[in-house]
C-alpha cells in the first residue's frame, strides 16, 4: 500500500497538526512500551521522545519524499521517525550537567532532573541506537536503499561536519567562537546536518537522483541554519513560557549566536536571507515545492 498526498486545501497549521499526529503516532508503535523490561530506559526515552516536541525534522523528511513522489514509500514516517529520535537523544545528552545544564526543555523538566544521570544518558544512547535500527529493519525498502539511508543519518550525527563535531566546537569556544566562520560552521554542523539530512532522507528513500539530492540537500542545510539562527534569536527575545527552556544563557555562557556576533535584527534578517536561498535550491522543482518553502519559512517566523 502507498501512502498518497494530504489534502491540499487545509490551512498550513492543521496540515502541521495533521503531519504531527502521524509521526506521534508512528512513534508510539516503534519505541517499545514502558512496560517492557528493563522499564526505567524505556520510561526515560518516552518522557524526551513525547514531551511535545514540533517534530520538524520528520515532517521535512516526509515532505522532501513527497516532492519526488505523489504516494511515497509505505515507510517513509518510520524514516522520518529516526530523525526524532536522534534528535532527542541530542537535546537530552545536551541539557545533562556536563554539557548545557539545564532543567528545562519544552516546559517540561529535562530527562536527567527526572529518571537521573545514569538513566538519562542510557535513555539517549538508546534513542540513537533504535533510530538506526529502525532504517536497517524498514520492511518495505530495499537493502541498497537502507544502507544509503544509515549511512546518511550517521555522517550527520558524526563529527566531520556532523552534529557531535558541531557541538565539540561550540564546547571548545567558552567565550563564543572567534570569526563568524567559525559561528557558521558550528551552526550548519550542530544543527544544520540533521535538517539536511532530513530532506535527504526523504528524497533517498523515494530513489530521487543524483542532481535532486544536490538540489534538496542545498535546500535543507540553508533551512537548518536558518532554524538555528532563529533559535539563538528566540533565546534572547522570548520568556521561558513561551519556549519551554530556560532562555537567555547564551549571553550569559558567551556562548556562540548569532545575535552575540552580528546583533538581533541583522541576525533576523540573515534567516531570512538563508529561507530565500534554501527556497531558490527548490526551483527545478516548480511548484510541487510550496509546502517546502512554507515549512522553511514557518522556521523563522515560528515564537518556539
Ligand atoms: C531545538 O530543536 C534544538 C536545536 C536548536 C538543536 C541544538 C543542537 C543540539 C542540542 C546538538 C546537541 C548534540 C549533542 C551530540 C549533544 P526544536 O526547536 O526542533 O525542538 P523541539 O523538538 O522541542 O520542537
Ligand atoms: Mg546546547
């Protein structure tokens, strides 16, 4: 069976809403039940990997496959689920005491301040290691199709331009990154390959081509560093209520933004500038490309 398109006519937030309830429900069945033994990690994955997150990765992936293809792979939310997961195993191994510190996360307390260290640690671990079993075990994807998927997923979770070599520059600059192509590089590795990656999960699993990936990969790494500048802009413009983290400790930890560097509305209009060429890399594909370029958009102007 093939999954067709969503309806066209409803309005972007219900089709947001709408693409929310799949994911959250594909997630459910992929993450063993709490009750599964041993209980404590599944708790801990459960409570970060349900805590309400946008699930923004795992609906550009599904959208990206949609572009190639009006009914796409039967286990494109699966896909699309492994980014969440290694998403949360990020934010969770991020708020640990060792890293951000932080009791907060989607207005929820952080997984450490709930199940402990131990258990937070082991609950992220796990969350990255069931993401690649879920792409090496997809039912309906040929062999080829899901080694090029883990490999993908992995080279953006790594260190060479990946989300771990990001995060270990962004450590390794206590005080803020001394030029902006350092700021630029830890952006586009800390955050900006899980977003491209996305878009080329989705594509690779629709078996787009060599001149597609090119063109969605362009998209999405200018997506994601759009994204992460909005996110150090939220940072310093919002409370903690309306995001659901502690706000304002990058400039209290120097740490690494663009509004440090460049300044709030400068850095606003950088984003900006960033949807624009991450909406240019998508013209090849006409006008099948609009709920993409809306999805970048709704990054930058989204309040959490
Ligand atoms: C918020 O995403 C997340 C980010 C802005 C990414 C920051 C990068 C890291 C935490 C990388 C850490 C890496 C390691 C290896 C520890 P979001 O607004 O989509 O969050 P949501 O899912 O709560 O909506
Ligand atoms: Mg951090």
């Amino acid at each position: 069976m093939r999954t067709s398109h969503p309806e066209k006519s409803v309005s972007f937030n219900s089709y947001l809403e709408q693409q929310r309830n799949r994911i959250e429900a594909q997630l459910q069945r992929l993450v063993p039940e709490e009750s599964e033994k041993p209980a404590a990690v599944h708790r801990a994955m459960r409570y970060s990997l349900f805590a309400g997150g946008k699930r923004i990765r795992p609906i550009f992936c599904t959208e990206a496959a949609r572009l190639l293809s009006q009914e796409t792979n039967p286990d494109m939310e699966s896909i699309a689920c492994s980014l969440e997961m290694i998403h949360t195993y990020s934010l969770i191994h991020d708020d640990l005491p060792a890293l951000d510190n932080d009791d907060y996360r989607r207005g929820k307390l952080t997984c450490h301040k709930v199940f402990g260290e131990a258990n937070a640690i082991l609950a992220g671990d796990a969350l990255l290691t069931l993401a690649f079993h879920v792409l090496a075990t997809l039912p309906h994807t040929p062999a080829e199709v899901r080694a090029a998927l883990v490999a993908e997923l992995a080279r953006a979770a790594g260190t060479v331009d990946g989300m771990i070599g990001g995060q270990v520059v962004d450590l390794e600059a206590p005080n803020g990154p001394t030029t902006p192509e350092t700021l630029e590089y830890i952006h586009r590795a800390k955050t900006g390959a899980l977003f491209r990656a996305a878009v080329l999960l989705g594509a690779i699993g629709e078996r787009a081509d060599g001149k597609q990936l090119e063109a969605i990969s362009r998209f999405g790494a200018n997506a994601g560093l759009a994204f992460q500048i909005m996110d150090d802009v939220l940072d310093v413009e919002s409370s903690r209520e309306s995001l659901g983290k502690t706000t304002g400790k990058d400039l209290l930890q120097k740490k690494a933004t663009y509004p440090a560097f460049y300044g709030v509305e400068r850095s606003k209009q950088m984003a900006q500038e960033c949807v624009a060429k991450a909406s240019e890399a998508l013209e090849p594909f006409g006008e099948r490309s609009g709920l993409l370029k809306q999805l970048a958009q709704f990054l930058v102007s989204r309040k959490a």
